[in-house]
C-alpha cells in the first residue's frame, strides 16, 4: 500500500497539484487523500469507499485506475491470506458464542415470542372460527326448515 500512495504523492506532486486542490476537484477530505498517500489503511473503515476514493483519486491524476487497484486487491490479498487459519477459526467460534449470548440475553414479550406460540394461538383461532361458522350454517338451516313447516301448516287450514 505505501507504494501506491507514494506513486499517487509522487505523481500528485510532480504535475503541481496541492492536497488541498485535488480534495476540492475530488470532492474528497484532505486527511482521506493524506492517508491514502501514506498508505494508512487501517484509517479505512469502508474497503470499498477507499477503492472509490482510490481509482478516482488514480484518473484524477492521469494514472492507470484498473492497475491501481488490482496492485490494491493484491495488497489486500497478500494481507488477508497472512492471516493463520486457526485465527480465523478462533475468531468464528467466538462470534457465534458472543451471537448466542446475546440470544439468550434478548428481552422477549408476548408479542416478540417464539414464532411456535403466535402458531398455535393461530391455529386455535382458525377451530374456533370454523366452529362459529358451522353454528351459523346450522342456525340457518334450522330457521329455513321451521318456516316451511309453518307455512305447510298453514296452508292445509285454509283449504
């Protein structure tokens, strides 16, 4: 990384161009660009927002952009894969212990509940529905056949 950032100073420089002004024409900090010519990356929070800041920082400049950042990716690369396996491990087996705590220490109220119960409080709700029907439907037809009989009645009087 201190390689690209001393070819971007260097390169900055050599056409005349103070921080200042290319952080005007970039639209970018002046403390970013500083950064990016010392080859500060652990400033970046944001891998993707450098390599923004880096290839319009390179066509700014009259550099080859894809070349800098693949000299970036590789920096990146080199850096990454240093990293031993067995870290990397630590590091997984931590955070999902860390991601269970935080689980079982998750405030839970009746209506943030397991999914299961709001399940079978849906299904009690789908019988009792159904039951209220068939009372309805069956209401219904008790008061379709009273009236016919009635109506029978009825007429055979008046004969």
């Amino acid at each position: 990384m201190n390689e690209i950032g001393e070819l971007l100073k260097t390169t900055r420089e050599n056409s005349g161009v103070s921080l200042e002004e290319a952080s005007t024409d970039l639209d970018i900090k002046p403390l970013i660009l500083e950064n990016i010519e010392n080859g500060n990356i652990g400033c970046f929070k944001d891998i993707f927002a450098l390599k923004d800041d880096l290839t319009n920082y390179a066509k700014y400049l009259g550099l080859d952009a894809k070349k800098i950042i693949d000299d970036f990716n590789d920096y990146l690369f080199e850096y990454t894969s240093k990293i031993p396996i067995d870290d990397i491990e630590k590091a997984i087996v931590e955070q999902k212990k860390e991601e269970n705590k935080e689980a079982k220490e998750r405030i839970v109220s009746p209506y943030t509940n397991s999914v299961r119960k709001t399940g079978k409080w849906l299904i009690v709700l789908y019988i009792v529905v159904a039951i209220i029907a068939l009372l309805v439907v069956l209401w219904a037809v008790k008061l379709l056949t009273g009236n016919t009989s009635t109506t029978n009645m009825v007429s055979y009087i008046d004969r």
